[in-house]
C-alpha cells in the first residue's frame, strides 16, 4: 500500500490510480454541508477563508464529540454527492483532495479532471475505527456550526481508497 | 395497575441509546460476520472486515459506533394497565439528550428544517401503541441520515401487481448506490396510508433479520443481490445483509409502498419495564 503525505503532491496524484489503497498521513479539514455552503459565500464575496485552500484536503465528516481522554469521538464519513454544487469553485481555488464516501457527480469528476485533484474513500460507517487514525484535532473556524464546524485533523495512516483520479477514472463505473 | 414514575423511563430511554450506539444488535453482527466468511471479492471483505472491527471498537472503548448517532426513533408499547407518572413525552425526551450527553453522541438534530440553526439533542420521533397488559416497552432507534435519505415512498395504482412493487423496491436500493453505506438492511411498507407505509417500513427495520423469511423477502434479496453493489459500494457479494417487509390493510383505490433504507450500522435497543 501506498503511503502518501499531505500537501499532496502532484506527483503524489498523478501516480494514483482509481481503485488503488493508500494510507494517508498529515493534516486534513473536516468540512461537510454548511462549511460548504460559507466556504463558497466567503469565495464569492472575496473575504478570508478560514484555512488555504490550496493543496489542501478535505474530508466530509461532522465528528461525535470527543469522550475524556480521546483525541477525538467517532468520525467516519459523510455523503459526499452533497457537496456535489460546492465543489468545482472549490477545486477551481486550489483544492486537491477530498475524503469522503459514495458517488460524485459528472461535474465533479470532470473538475477534478481539469483540476488535478483526487477523490478518496474512507472505510464507510466506520467513525469508531477511524478515529484510531487521528493524532490531533483542532476546530478552527465556525465554532456555532457544533459539529459541522471545520476542525483540523492530522492523520496517520489513514487507509482511504482512491475513488477518482486525476484522469477523472471512478471506481464506481 | 402498575406505576411507573417518570423518572424511571428517563432513566431506561438513556440507557437504551447508549446501548443502541454503541453495541451493535447481535443479528446485525451475526449477519455481518458470515457476510465476510462467504465473501471472495478481496476489496469487499475487506471493507466488512472493518465494519466488524468497528463494531469490537465502539462497544469495548463505548465508542458511538457511527459518528451520526441519528434522529432518535423511540417505539413505545403502553400496557393499558400501566398508569404513568409524571410527563411521559417530556421524560423520553430527557432521557434522549441524557443518553446521548452521557455517550458524547453527536448533536444532530435541528430545530427549524428551512432556517437550520445550531444543532442539539433535542427531539425525537415517538410512535406509541397502546396494548394490553401492565407493561411499557421502549424501543430506541437512532436512524442515520444518510440512510434515511435514500428511502422512498410511491402510491401505486391498485392494479399495479406485485412486479412492479418489486421493481420500485429493487430500484429504491440501486439508487442508493454506494452512497449510504451498503450493505444495507431494507425495511418495507405496503399497504395503509402514505403515513403509515412509512411508518411501517421503519418497524420492518426493528425485526431480527436472521428470523424467517417470507418467498417474497427472498425473492427481493436474490434481485437486490443481482445488482453488485457490495459493501461500501465496491462490488461483491453481500449488497443487502435482508430485507424485511410489513404489510397492512389499504383502500380498494390504492397500494402505498415506502421503501427505508438502513445501512449496515442498523442500530436498536429494547427494554421492558
């Protein structure tokens, strides 16, 4: 298995191919469906985004809280076709990668063509077991968001399948 | 007659959802376990072999097993001998968020659906059903939301036949894909009203899914089995761990059918007190 660390590189994206297993290590942002949608707003209104979009990963999870003496609560992933609308301008703005579970839309995979970019899977309903992965979590912006807020994660050895590549393949079709 | 405080319910609700989050339901395991012995696609048995592991994690380290520990759907069987006292709907609800804050669940629920808002424990969906006898049994299950949103309901013609149920059944997990965490346990309602077909298809979820299965029931596994979704969407054998149906008495002009999909984490806890 591949082991691959954030910023990803380019050459870290094109050598990956839909299907093939990695283990991801570094910092990550959890973002779901109302980070999204502020995330966007922020872009188009030209006012500062709370973390630099480029190069940097996001993974859709909104995590339990965090129990006494936990690094942090269960956090699998979340749906990610509804992020679908949000992503193209986010992938535009220097987004590489994304962590989440299920299908993408034609639109997104076309934007992650175009953009270079790389869709990862996560091990599905698995919130308990990947919580193992993570050495750290910090929220960082949109505290009243509660879970949806943009916490950031480092990782190590996260085991994520490669979902669509920077060709635009998908393992789902 | 038999007393039952307030209190005590508040008490055992909490209870219940630590329960229901954190250990996953014996059929449910069960199921999984001999899904990843038949399994032969590598990258499948994989995905259930970590959906197993989860399961060891979230109920030896109380963890929540899913990070979306779901809007809570609490079943209530009310003996008609059994006087409460107190605020029996006020005392679910406590018990709810107590659990739930005892088990660092996630805040999921929202008050307002169109302006949204700050997230909480607070609310439930309640289903009571009065019954005979000097009991109270309370059935908590917390239902995900990604799950939740690929259900589907249609009000057929009544002269529509049992293929085309079938087929709209078959199609409501296709459509699911690879989105709501496969393989999924299928609840459904025929028959009733739009309501309670809804209704109905989520106490399908409540059955034991290794007890009996109807022709119908394997029938539509075999169908749902054909489509190769696999766990976590990635092909194999295993894309429905079952399926389980309840049907009820409708109106000559109709056939309502709601399909509710669950994912493998289908998670409920009972008590009788």
């Amino acid at each position: 298995m591949k082991k691959i660390n954030t910023p990803l590189s380019e050459n870290d994206i094109l050598n990956l191919r839909a299907g093939d297993e990695i283990l991801l290590s570094g910092e990550i942002y959890t973002a779901r469906d109302q980070a999204h949608r502020r995330v966007v707003d922020a872009i188009k209104k030209g006012s500062r985004l709370p973390f630099a979009l480029k190069n940097a990963v996001i993974y859709y999870c909104g995590p339990a809280k965090t129990p006494k003496g936990k690094i942090i609560g269960s956090c699998g992933p979340t749906t990610s076709s509804r992020m679908d609308a949000f992503t193209p301008l986010l992938l535009s703005k220097g987004l590489k990668g994304m962590i989440g579970k299920g299908a993408r839309s034609k639109e997104v995979r076309s934007a992650i063509k175009k953009n270079k970019a790389i869709y990862l899977l996560a091990p599905a309903g698995c919130g308990a077991l990947i919580s193992k992965y993570v050495k750290s979590a910090k929220p960082i912006a949109y505290q009243d968001l509660g879970p949806e807020r943009i916490t950031k994660l480092e990782v190590k050895d996260f085991p994520l399948i490669v979902g669509i590549d920077a060709k635009g393949r998908s393992i789902y079709a | 007659m038999k007393i039952i405080k307030a209190e005590k319910i508040t008490k055992t609700v909490a209870d219940l959802c630590l329960k229901a989050n954190c250990v996953l339901r014996k059929d449910i395991l069960r199921k999984l376990k001999s899904a990843y012995k038949q399994e032969k696609n590598s990258r499948a048995k994989k995905a259930l072999g970590a959906i197993i592991e989860n399961a060891r994690i979230a109920r030896e380290e109380k963890l929540a097993i899913c990070q979306d520990t779901g809007l809570p759907i609490v079943f209530v069987k009310l003996g008609q001998d059994v006087r409460i006292t107190g605020d029996f709907k006020k005392a679910v609800l406590k018990g709810i968020a107590l659990g739930y804050q005892r088990g660092n669940f996630r805040e999921s629920i929202i008050q307002d659906p169109l302006k949204r808002g700050k997230s909480s424990y607070k609310g439930a969906i309640i289903h009571i059903d009065i019954v005979r006898g000097n009991k109270l049994g309370l059935t908590v299950l917390p239902k995900g939301f990604g799950c939740e949103n690929k259900s589907q309901m249609k009000m057929f013609n009544p002269t529509a036949g049992i293929e085309e149920v079938k087929k709209f059944i078959v199609n409501t997990v296709k459509s699911s894909g690879a989105d709501a965490c496969p393989p999924y346990v299928v609840g459904v309602g025929i028959g009733g009203s739009a309501d309670y077909a809804g209704f109905l298809a989520k106490v399908a979820l409540l059955k034991k899914i290794d007890t009996k299965r109807s022709s119908l029931e394997r029938d539509l596994e075999k169908e749902i089995g054909k489509l190769g979704i696999g766990p976590m969407g990635l092909g194999g054998k295993v894309t429905c761990l079952a399926i389980k149906i309840e049907s009820y008495p409708t109106h000559i002009a109709g056939l309502p059918v709601a399909v509710n999909i669950s994912c493998h984490a289908l998670r409920s806890a009972s008590a009788t007190l």
